[in-house]
C-alpha cells in the first residue's frame, strides 16, 4: 500500500473511495491532492503503479477517498467528463470503485405509496431526512405534472433506508389517502422480470381459458337445442334422437344429459343474471329453481336413467350425481360453466364446503371487485377446487377483499401457494396461506 496522506482518524462511514482514470503519468499523490482538496479534505490518495518497471511508474488512475461522501460525489460531478488534465486527450474518468459496488443503489431505494398529492419533493425529504443523507428524492408525476402519489428516495446507505422503512411504514394515514403511507425497498431489475414472467403467466392462463370457452360459442346459443333434442329424446322415448348428439359430439348419454343439466343452469344463471343484475344469491335461487320447475320434468325423465325417481325432490340429487360424472370432463372443457355449477351447488348447500386437512386456503388482498367466480377461475388450473367463496360485507354489500378456496387434496393447494403467493393484480399482491386446522377453532 503506498498511502500517502494516511491519517490517524477515519472517514465518515458512508465515504465512497472514487476511482480516477485520465490523469497524467508525471503526476504524483501531490499534484492530484491539489486538484481534489477544493471538494473537501482528502483521506487517502494512491496513484496505482506498475511494479514491474523501476521505479514504478503510474498507471494513469488512481484511488481517492475523502472523508465526506458529499465531497466524492461533489468532485465527480466537477470533474467526470467534464476537466481534461494537461496533455492528457481525454477528461476525467470518476466513479465508485468497484469495490464499493456493494452500495448499489438499488440497495438503498425505497418506494414510497400512499402520498399525499399535496407534497412535493421538499415535504418528502423533510419527512425522511431523520433517517440519514438523502441522495435522490423524486415524486411520480402523470403527464399532466400532477402527483401521483409516491414517491423515490435513495439513502446513502441500506442501513438508513432500512431505518426508514421500520419507522415510517404505514406509520400514518396522508391527507386524501385511503390507506397508510407505504414505505418498502423499490423494486430492482430483478423484481421487474419476475412481475413480468408472472405476468405472461396469467395472460396464458387467461388465452387458455378464454380459448376453451371461445370453442363453444355463445353458450346461450347452445343451450336451447341441447334442451330441446334431449326433451324430444326422453320424451318419445326416442334414443335415435340421443345417438344422433351422441355421434355429433361423441359423448356416451349420461354425459350428455349431465351436460344439458349444467347447460340449463348456467343458461337459467345467465338470462336471470343479465335481466335483473340482482345478488347474485337470487341469481343462483332462480337458476335452481329452473332446474326443479315443471318445464323441466321432461330432463328429469332424462335423468331418471340414472335410477333416480322423476319429480322435484330428485331433481338435486340427479344434480349432485351429474356433476361428479362431468365435473372433470367440463373443468378441461367448460370452464365458465363448471365454476357457474360449482358456485351454484355450493350456496345451494348454504355453507363452505371444505377439503381435507392442508387442502383449505385462506387468499388475502383480493381486488375489491373480485368475485366467487374470479377467484374460482383463478384457483382452477391447480386443481379440482371443491369451492371458492369471497366474503362479503353484510351491511355495505361488498367484498371484504379476502376469501376461502378448497381443493380435494393438499398438493393442489400448494400448488396453489406456489404460484399465486404473492401474485400481482394491480396495485395488490395475493397473500395465499394455509387456513389453520380444525382442531384450532370451531366456529360452531
């Protein structure tokens, strides 16, 4: 080490040692002690030299470090690409060296949620100024110039932004905000691609979904002539009729009144649903009531097949039998309809239907305007979801933002962790957990 200008007591803790190149090889630690100490007291100064020649001669770099961050950062700002030395072709070159790459900035940048439009730059450093020198504070602002409530700013160092994040976040509500300020590290590259991949992810899912559902057209379109062959089928007796669909769809007959079963639900769901908009707890009561209604005797026959008397009171269980034939048949196949039967079934039985032990998920920080049939479609591809409920608020009517999904088995459901845990849906990340045992709290 040729530390020249070493001296006994020690620089600030956040000091940057600045690597210089572009200096001239006549120069010693005392010329350039000269061109830095206008930016503040100098602490150490090596020029590197080339040990093979002799003497040594430089390199044309060197290493300064001052005792001030502020004088570094000052003294690259003056002189980087800026000064070029005598005889020299080039400016100056000043940056960290890289042995202080350890203080990335994206190590010591926080986002800051929640702000109140109100402040500016000014108020937000006068915020976090108590927590340690403040480098960079920048307000998100629309095209307009308008806040858009949050903010950057970078410390000096990761302990300071640390400090921060653990006395200020969601520490107090800001005027005009709905929810506490959030104070939390920025996002890096790294956090940004993975957003992305988990992104194109959901986008797939959705193609996927929307692709299987756009194969069957309009299932409004469909439903009156599956309803109308199998009356005609089970009316007459007349199995002609039912191996003709049979063929045109290859499917055996118990699947296919099973089908018309859901069909009719889901169509009796959708023409009451888009007639009144009502909750959709009428919608699912009209829909059954489709289903157990005298028009729908002739199905019933159909369903008798199935060893079950005609009338009403069988109606349901036929149902519950129907859908154990088709559940996984119309999962691959028809997803708006399974996850419309399966809502349907689930407040017909009036309660939350649950999965063995470790199946149960608890999902958090749901988007307010989620529904059962959202979450059920978003918890579908991990598995056979036994049911899928978004608690309402019974005063406001609305959704509490958290909810329940069962599967049939525990590897689902961490499928399910793993995927979703932490999934973004626009300003909100997912928390999905396990729900506790059953041991650990009756409710009844």
């Amino acid at each position: 080490m040729n530390g020249a200008l070493d001296h006994s007591d020690q620089p600030d803790p956040d000091a940057i040692k600045m690597f210089v190149g572009q200096i001239p090889r006549s120069w010693s630690e005392k010329e350039l002690k000269e061109l830095f100490e206008p930016y503040g007291a100098v602490y150490q100064i090596n020029v590197l030299r080339d040990r093979s020649q002799n003497p040594p001669q430089s390199k044309g770099c060197c290493f300064v470090t001052f005792y001030t961050r502020k004088a570094a950062l000052e003294a690259q700002n003056a002189l980087h690409n800026i000064k070029t030395l005598p005889g020299m072709h080039h400016p100056i070159q000043m940056k960290p060296a890289d042995s202080e790459k350890s203080n990335a900035v994206e190590d010591r940048k926080l986002f800051i949620g929640m702000v109140s439009k109100k402040c500016n730059e000014n108020d937000i450093r006068v915020m976090f100024s108590p927590f340690g020198q403040i480098e960079e504070c920048r307000i998100l602002r629309g095209p307009d110039g308008l806040s858009r409530g949050c903010a950057f700013v970078t410390f000096s160092t990761r302990a300071m932004a640390q400090n921060a994040i653990k006395a200020m976040h969601q520490s107090q509500t800001m005027e005009g905000c709905s929810s506490p300020i959030v104070v939390k590290f920025a996002d890096t590259q790294k956090d940004k691609e993975q957003r992305r991949l988990q992104q194109q992810l959901a986008q797939q899912m959705q193609q996927l979904n929307t692709a299987t559902w756009g194969n069957l057209t309009g299932l409004g379109g469909l439903t009156p002539q599956y309803l109308a062959l199998l009356q005609q089928a089970t009316s007459s007796s007349n199995l002609g009729a039912f191996s003709g669909i049979q063929q045109m769809a290859g499917m055996n007959a118990l699947q296919l009144q099973n089908l018309a079963t859901l069909a009719a639900a889901a169509a009796a769901a959708q023409t009451s649903a888009t007639s009144t908009n009502a909750n959709p707890l009428s919608t699912t009561s009209s829909a059954l009531g489709a289903l157990t209604s005298p028009g729908m005797a002739a199905l019933n026959g159909g369903l008798g097949a199935t060893g079950l008397t005609n009338g009403t009171a069988g109606t349901m269980d036929a149902l519950t039998q129907a859908y154990s034939g088709i559940q996984q048949y119309a999962a691959a196949a028809l997803p708006t309809l399974y996850s419309q039967s399966l809502l349907q079934q689930q407040s017909a039985a009036g309660s939350q239907k649950e999965g063995p032990e470790g199946a149960n998920l608890f999902i958090y920080h749901l988007p307010q305007e989620f529904g059962d049939q959202d979450i059920l479609q978003m918890f579908m591809p991990f598995g056979n979801v036994i049911s899928a409920k978004v608690f309402i608020d019974k005063q406001t009517n609305l959704s509490k933002c958290f909810g329940f999904v069962s599967y049939d088995n525990p590897v689902s459901a961490q499928a399910a962790i793993q995927a979703m845990n932490g999934f973004q849906i626009g300003m909100k990340r997912l928390k999905v957990q396990l729900k506790r045992s059953k041991n650990d709290s009756k409710p009844y």
